[in-house]
C-alpha cells in the first residue's frame, strides 16, 4: 500500500500551498490577521512551510513549522532559504500533535490538517493551548456546503467527522472560540487544487514507468479523480477559520 503521504509527494510535487488556496488568498489571510515584525506564528502539519515562509518574508514575524512527513519539511527549508528566512522560521519533522514545549505564538495555524486533533474541537483545544493572549488561530477545515450522499458521508468521516457552515461555528463556539473572519475556497481554487494533482500524477508514471508503486499510484489518481468529479466537487466546501478567544 502506498500511504498518503507518498501519494502526496507525487501529487502535490508542483505545488507549494498543499490545499485549495490561491496565493493570493494566502496572502490575504496574514493581512487580516494584521501581522508585523516581531509576531510568532506555530504553524502545525506546515507541508512545505509555504504560509510560514510568506509571512515571514512578508512581515517580518518569526515562527516554526511541524510536521511528520520529512520531505515536506526538506522541502519548507529549502523555500526558507529561496525567501532568505531561514534565520527567521525553523521547521521540525514532528508528530504535530505531540508538541509539548510550553511556548505560546501570537498566531498558531493548522491548514487543512485538523486530523491531528482527532477533528476540528480537539485540533482546537490543542491550539488554544498554544496562543498567547490577544493572539489568532488559522484552522483550514472542509465543510459540507450541500447535504453529501450517506455513503458518501461514511466514506469521508472515517476518520473524523465534518459538518456544514453552521455546525463548525458552532464546533468553535464550543471551544471558547469566536469566527471573525474567513476566507473561503471556491469553485476555481478546488478544482485548479484537485486537477493539478492529476496532472503531477500523470508526469510522475510517464518519468517512472517502472516504479514499484507505479499500478497504485495510477488507481490511487483514477479513484480521487472520480471521487471528486463525482461527488466531493458538488458537495464539499472548504475554507480557512481566523478565530479569537471569545
């Protein structure tokens, strides 16, 4: 079996924001959270360290990046260096959620990955845990932005379970938390984000005809394709929550 952090490597081999968010929205996101030199951010499952490296390229803050899967974090040091930041972040391989050093961060962020937590509410009391006073939270969570197909729904909350728009506010009430800005993927983002995937995926079996995980890889491409195609495109929504302590 391949796991999903191979598959993610191959896939996600031409980009560096691994989720459905533009650049610009990125960007936009450390304006709305009024970030300046001398802020901290912890940055928890970071991927390829892109959001810790814009930020601090573009202002100024410090800040480290977690996360399990050591290429990736190869990968945010390198873009640390390319950005001339490497004096200003610095990137852990870590099981993010296991994190126990005590230090608090003006900005803590979890893209995408709340699967650390158990879920988003246990990815939540996790990050409240790590925030200075007066700080934020960036959580990059999935939503249901239509009722899914019951067995589409058992299939995509084996692991954890997702609601729509009013249910994960009401999941951050529940952790003491208040949404006070958000900014949503849409139609373009999702599918430049999925589509991009095939395409890595489709250079990679052409460069690696005889890579033993070539068979999986192909079946692993053909079913998300579908999947997504199919049922997610129509049905799943997602977004980055900027929250504060209420």
């Amino acid at each position: 079996m391949v796991s999903i952090f191979r598959y993610s490597e191959i896939s996600e081999a031409n980009a560096s924001i691994l989720n459905p968010l533009s650049e610009s929205k990125l960007l936009q996101l450390g304006d709305i959270c009024r970030l300046s030199s001398g802020m901290t951010q912890l940055d928890l499952a970071c991927g390829k360290g892109e959001m810790l490296c814009r930020f601090a390229h573009r202002h100024g803050l410090t800040g480290t990046g977690i996360d399990i899967y050591p290429p990736f974090i190869e990968a945010a040091r390198l873009r640390a260096a390319e950005l001339g930041v490497s004096d200003s972040v610095a990137f852990q391989v870590a099981d993010a959620a296991s994190d126990s050093s005590g230090a608090t961060y003006d900005l803590v962020s979890c893209i995408g990955a709340t699967w650390i937590g158990g879920g988003l509410s246990g990815t939540l009391e996790m990050m409240t845990q790590r925030l200075s006073p007066g700080g934020s939270i960036l959580v990059g969570e999935v939503f249901w932005a239509a009722e899914p197909d019951p067995d589409l729904r058992r299939e995509q909350e084996a692991l954890q379970t997702f609601s729509d728009l009013t249910g994960t506010v009401d999941r951050i009430e529940a952790a003491g938390l208040e949404l006070v800005e958000m900014v949503l993927a849409n139609q373009d983002d999702w599918d430049r984000y999925q589509s991009s995937q095939w395409l890595a995926a489709h250079e990679w079996a052409r460069a690696n005809p005889d890579d033993p995980d070539l068979e999986e890889i192909q079946r692993m491409t053909a079913e998300f394709r579908r999947s997504y195609l199919s049922d997610l495109r129509a049905s799943m929504g997602w977004g980055v929550f900027v929250l504060q302590e209420a």
